[in-house]
C-alpha cells in the first residue's frame, strides 16, 4: 500500500512538473515577442495611448514582461524545495523569486494594473492581486528570516498561486472565448478575477486541509 501511495504521488510530481513545463514555454513564447523593443506588437498595440502619453509606460512594461518569466521559473523551483545537488540551490532561487517580486515585478505590476483594460473592474482586480502578490511575498520573506519555515512555506504557496496567475488568466481566456465568445472587454473584466481568485482558494484550502 505505501508503495502504491509512493507511486501516485511520484505520477502527480511527474504531470505537475510536465503540466509547468508546458506552460512555461508558452509564457515564455509570449514574453519573446517583446525582444527586441518594439512598441507596434501584441498587446502593445491596444496600449498606444499609454505609451505615447507616459513616458515611463513601457519601462515599467518591460520591466513587468521580462522580469515575471524568471518569477514563474524561479518561484516553480523554489515550491520543489530540492537542491538538485547544488549547495543551497533552493535558498537562493527562493531569494532571487522574492526579491524579483518585491523590486520588480510586483511593483510594475500595481502600474500595470491602473492602466488595464476592461474598465474599472479590471483595474481594480489587477491593482488588489499586486498588492496581494507584493505583500504574500514579503511575508514569506519576513518568516523565513524568522526561521518559521513551515509559516515560510505556507506564504511562499500563496505567493506563487498568485504568480501563476499569469498563467491561469490566459487559460479562462481560451475557455470563455471558446465557450461563449464575449465582447473582448468583457473578457478582461472576468478574467482579470478568475486569474487568481480560484488560485489563492485553491491554496487556502490545502493549507487548511494541512495538506501544505
């Protein structure tokens, strides 16, 4: 019977680490689009008044788009808590993840999110999930200075429930514009909330379950 568990939860590491593997290629198509600079691309062609009127726009865009691929990576490896036979592997990719958030990506993010698209609700979405993000991740960080790994542990999975969030929008986007082909605002209004909400319930849920 402990043999049958081992290999069921050896099969769900597999397909989890697969399941990421697959996304993160897709994310990181996405964020090579946007080298070398060009502001007529993507997403950045419905954001031409921000871009010609701020000037600051595309640094902090930038600075979102390049710095959030090495979150996802970094905050992946860090959850694993493996070392892969390198000395403190796993406590410094865990610093380079939350210090990549609290400088960087979270901080542009906030930007990011006053400028989003869909209106009012979507702005509003983003803006709480960078705060959320900047503020899970700063916690974490705090716990583990403290030495309180399991609490550590607890907030880094919060944390990165939100960065996936990057990943699980784009996924309700696919759905709903499948499913129920929306005006293209409306889209971003519902999944500007589906991105994280069911994440962090998700994570909240198995750590109450102490499965976490």
């Amino acid at each position: 019977m402990l043999s049958v568990k081992r290999n069921i939860s050896s099969f769900f590491k597999i397909l989890l680490i697969a399941g990421f593997g697959y996304f993160f290629w897709l994310m990181l198509k996405i964020t090579l689009e946007y080298i070398p600079f060009n502001r007529e691309i993507s997403f950045l062609m419905i954001k031409q008044t921000e871009v010609s009127a701020r000037p600051e726009y595309l640094t902090l865009f930038y600075t979102h788009v390049y710095t959030s691929i090495f979150v996802l990576l970094s905050g992946f490896l860090a959850i694993l808590r493996k070392d892969f036979g390198i000395r403190n592997f796993h406590r410094n990719i865990g610093k380079a993840y939350i210090f990549l958030i609290l400088l960087f990506a979270a901080p542009s993010g906030i930007y990011m999110g006053i400028f989003a698209n869909g209106g009012i609700l979507s702005k509003i979405s983003f803006v709480i999930l960078g705060f959320l993000w900047w503020f899970s991740t700063c916690k974490a960080y705090q716990l583990a200075r403290q030495m309180r790994f399991k609490e550590h542990k607890q907030w880094m999975w919060r944390s990165f429930a939100f960065t996936l969030s990057a990943v699980t929008l784009r996924m309700w986007k696919v759905i709903i514009v499948y499913l129920f082909h929306p005006n293209p605002m409306d889209v971003y209004q519902i999944i500007a909330w589906l991105g994280w909400i069911p994440n962090i319930l998700i994570i909240e849920y198995l750590i109450t379950k102490k499965h976490i």
